[in-house]
C-alpha cells in the first residue's frame, strides 16, 4: 500500500513538473472553423504552433493552455481554417514569367492578338524577345490559328516566340524561323510538327517537339531575372494560399535558383522539384533517392512525356480526332522507340526516384500503364507511387488499372471547364464522358492529387474547386456542369488538394493537415467554402498565408 501510494505521489508529482515546464506556443489561433483534413478530428475551434510545427488542435480552452505571455495570437473571428494548399503540378518559373510577359489569353481576334505583341514589344529594349502570350484560338470570335505573317505585319525586326496555353504549340515570327533554321526544307522531328502551307512553307506554327529548333537558339535569362521573376511567382502564391508547389521538369538553373533562395530564407511556398527522365542519368549519378532534401526543397522525382494535348490535337488516342481525321496526335519524341522509354523508366525507378509521367490522350494513358507494369514486373513490388501527370482521356478498362497498380491521378480541374468548351466537338461524347472523370477514378479506388498547371491554368486554388464541384464550363453552355456525374464534393476536392498532394509526393505524415506534428502551413479564408453557393467559391479570398508558422501573406 505504502509502495503504490508513493508511486502516485512520484507519478503526479512529474506530470505536474512536464505541465509546468511546457513551453508556450509561439502561435495560437483561435475562435476559428477549423477543417483540418485530419479523419482522426475533422473540425476544430483553435490550434497552436511552436516553432514551425502545430502542436495542439481543440477547443478554445483546450489550446489556451498553450499560450504564454509571449504567444502571438490570432483571432479568425469564425473564419474557415484549412490546410494550406499543395498544387501537384506546376511550371513554376514559367509563370512566374508570365507575370511580365506579354498576355494574349483572352484576345477575341487574330488582330488584338497583334496588336497587344506590338504594344509589348514597343516596351522592350532592343534585342529582346518578345515571349509569354498563353493565347486561345478557341476563344476568337471566329476561332483560328494565328500565323507567321499575321505577326510580321505588326512586328518584323524583333523575335516573337509566343506560345499556346497548353504549352504544346507555339507560333514565330519570320525573324524566329531564320534564326532557328527552320524553312520549306528543315526536317520534322520524332513527336513534334512544322506546320506549313499548301505550298510546303512554315506557318510559324510548331508542335511539341518541333519547338526545339526555337528552344535552342533562344537565350537563357540571366541568373537576376530568373531570381526576380520566381520571387514574384512566390508572392503571387502566397497571396493565394499555395504554400507547397510540385514543379514538373523545371531546368537545372531553376532549382539552382529555388536552393539560393532557400537558404537565404527567401522561399515562401515549399518545393518538389521533378526534372525530365531525360536527365535522369545526372540524378542516378549522385544518388539522390525520392525525398531528397529539406523541408522547404526536395528532389527525387523525375517527368516525362507520353504525348501533347487535346488543345493542340497533339494527345495521342486510339482512334483519329473526329475534327481531324488525319491524325490521333503524336506519341512524345521520348516515347520513340518504346523501348528507350523503358529502359529509362526502369533504371530510374531501380534508383529509388519517383516516376511522374504527361499522359493525356487514351492511348498514351494506356502505353504508360503498361510501362508501369514492366517497372514492376523487373524491380519488384514497393511502395514506389507512380503518377500520371494530367490523366484527362481515360479509356473505361484503364481506371481499373490505375488501382491495381496504385497509380496517383495528378489531375487539374480546371482544364475541364477550359477544354469542355470543345472537347465532345473533337472527339465525341462517348470518349468525352471519360474526360476528367474525377468520380470515376475515385470509385476504382484512385487517389487523387489536385494542382492547376500554371501557366496553363490560373494558379488561384478557389478557381480549381469550383472547377471541380460545377464543371461549369466557360462558355458557360453548361450551367449544371459538362458531365455532371463526375462533380466532386468540395471535401473531396480540398482533401486530394491538401492530403492528396502530399501523399503523391511521399509527405503525408509532414504536411497536408492540421494535426499536432505536422508543418504549419495553414490558410484563413475570407468565407466558409465548405456552406456557400458552389458557384460563388471562386470569388472566395485568402485572407492569411502561414508557411511554418509564419505569415507570409496577410490581405
């Protein structure tokens, strides 16, 4: 008796010594709607952070005995609390340029397309080249493809290099042709196509691959320029509540800058940094494995390509576009041979790297599957979570081999209101109602990752989920949503943007909700998306940006 009463005496006399001795929170946030991604504890009223971790989620009074007398703390007056937002693809520095670039996303006409290169370029100093513009033909008046001569006319002694906002087709100017070396005679590439007229001559038009005669005479920006525009990429995030970015084949010079930047404490959003298969040798090298990195910047992954996009008629199907009857797109240069592709897939993936890989049209989506099956079948089971980055056009056999081989979905909501606008046009319904099947993949028992694509789409996280639960396209000819069966909850859609995303890239148990050990990275939302009209989500502000604890953004 005397022995057990002594324990308890020594045992309380401990726990009131810890309780004494816990140290105040540096941050608590309070009188909140927190939603916290966490299935273990959903909703909450306040958490706390020390140092760049949350170490308490609960009521108000559970998190005040946090608080010390040093304790920042937050009142979020009922506001919506959520996890911060981890976009699973992104192009980061491209849009980071595109802040500066010129804008030809919403021109209605070959003419304001012109005029708005001409204006740019009356802007710029001498020599350099207008570049950017993310141009629509699909929203002219009168819809059409822009050429080299509609340029010239405007602007003949610069180079002009604009791109579509896919990114797989671009136009040049006269000046850009001869300088690449491109002409009647120049040869196409595997995976990519110079457009021409009747008479056999260049439009100015080049498809995928085939604008890699420009990329290799184009200049490189120099080290300031490429710091000044990521830095600007990083304040737009943070304003949007993006605090993890997945950077998909990002050149070596970017993650040079993203490390600088990272060690001067300057990076805001952390990164997953995937650059191409291609250069998988460099990687393979020096040993870096999936994960590699710290907390603000990590590699490990590697992309590639399988083929284009529907935009550009370059996504490769089984069968012909209806719109273009003459072609099912073009299988990726790094798809030509097969076998290349293979070999490079299963070395990288022997070395422990994770493999994401652009697949959009049916064909292509199916020719990656069966590659993931050889990787499997000659390295063995692990847990090694391969991606499919896009997934758009999904023959009905292959969802199920998604779950079977535990393939991730990296999907861009977005784009399905963008490409609805003409998607059944190109290639009709029954394929069109496997497009962006969002619902069908999570019924097969996929996991999801949500991210935007910027440049390609807005960068705007609330944009990307009213995407997803209207499907309203556009052109708004589809109030009740194109393919309304594929709609997602906003739960669904904010998990797969938090922990979805984080689990593809191996860091579900360091970020992606708000639970006691995991990163404070946390967003506070002007509304409650979770009880408002769906339609008026993508007005819905940030109004806080935490990354670590700290406010990054604050409106």
């Amino acid at each position: 008796m005397k022995n057990s009463l002594f324990s308890f005496v020594f045992l309380f006399a401990i726990s009131s010594a810890a309780i004494a001795q816990k140290p105040a929170a540096d941050l608590i946030i309070y009188h909140a709607k927190i939603w916290t991604a966490d299935p273990a504890k959903t909703h909450a009223q306040a958490l706390a952070v020390l140092g760049d971790k949350i170490v308490a989620v609960g009521s108000d009074q559970q998190v005040m005995h946090w608080r010390g007398s040093k304790t920042k703390m937050i009142n979020a007056n009922g506001k919506r609390v959520m996890p911060g937002f981890n976009d699973a693809h992104v192009h980061f520095a491209d849009g980071g340029n595109s802040l500066s670039e010129v804008s030809l996303k919403d021109a209605t006409s070959t003419q304001e397309f012109a005029q708005r290169i001409a204006a740019h370029s009356a802007n710029l100093p001498a020599g350099e080249w207008v570049l950017g513009g993310n141009w629509d033909d699909q929203a002219f008046t009168q819809p059409s493809l822009p050429t080299r001569q509609i340029i010239d006319a405007r602007v003949s002694e610069r180079p002009v290099f604009v791109t579509r906002y896919d990114g797989h087709m671009a136009v040049a100017n006269s000046v850009v042709l001869k300088l690449a070396g491109i002409n009647k005679d120049t040869p196409e590439l595997p995976g990519g196509e110079i457009v021409r007229d009747e008479d056999g001559n260049p439009t100015g038009l080049l498809k995928d691959a085939a604008m890699d005669y420009v990329f290799k005479v184009m200049p490189e920006p120099s080290p300031e320029k490429r710091l000044r525009t990521i830095r600007a990429g990083l304040q737009l995030a943070a304003q949007l509540g993006v605090t993890s970015l997945q950077d998909m084949n990002p050149p070596y010079a970017d993650i040079a800058a993203y490390a600088e930047l990272a060690e001067r404490g300057e990076l805001s959003s952390r990164m997953y940094v995937a650059p191409m298969l291609l250069q998988g040798e460099d990687i393979r090298k020096i040993g870096i494995r999936r994960g590699f990195g710290s907390d603000y910047l990590r590699m490990g992954a590697l992309k590639a390509y399988a083929d284009g996009s529907l935009g550009s008629s370059t996504a490769y199907f089984h069968e012909p576009y209806l719109d273009a009857p003459q072609t099912r797109g073009l299988l990726a240069a790094e798809m030509q041979p097969i076998d290349g592709m293979r070999e490079r897939m299963i070395l990288a993936d022997k070395a422990g790297l994770q493999l994401c890989i652009h697949a959009i049209g049916d064909d292509a989506i199916a020719a990656i599957l069966d590659l993931f099956e050889d990787v499997i079948k000659i390295n063995g089971p692990r847990d090694r979570r391969f991606r499919i980055e896009h997934a758009q056009h999904v023959a009905e056999k292959d969802f199920a081999r998604f779950g079977q081989l535990g393939v991730i979905a990296s999907v861009q909501p977005y784009h399905a209101i963008d490409d609805g606008r003409f998607v059944d046009k190109r290639i009709g319904q029954a394929r069109a109602s496997r497009t962006y099947a969002f619902r069908s993949f999570l019924q097969h028992g996929v996991k999801l990752a949500i991210g935007t694509d910027w440049t390609v789409a807005p960068l705007d996280p609330m944009s990307a989920i009213h995407a997803a639960v209207t499907r309203s396209t556009l052109d708004g000819q589809h109030p009740q949503g194109w393919y309304p069966e594929q709609k997602l909850t906003v739960a669904e859609v904010v998990r797969a943007y938090t922990m979805g995303s984080a689990y593809a890239e191996f860091q579900e148990h360091v970020k992606g909700s708000i639970t006691p050990g995991k990163l404070a990275d946390i967003v506070i939302l002007s509304r409650d998306i979770f009880h408002m009209p769906v339609q008026q989500i993508k007005d819905v502000k940030v109004e806080h940006t935490l990354v670590g604890g700290k406010l990054v953004f604050s409106r």
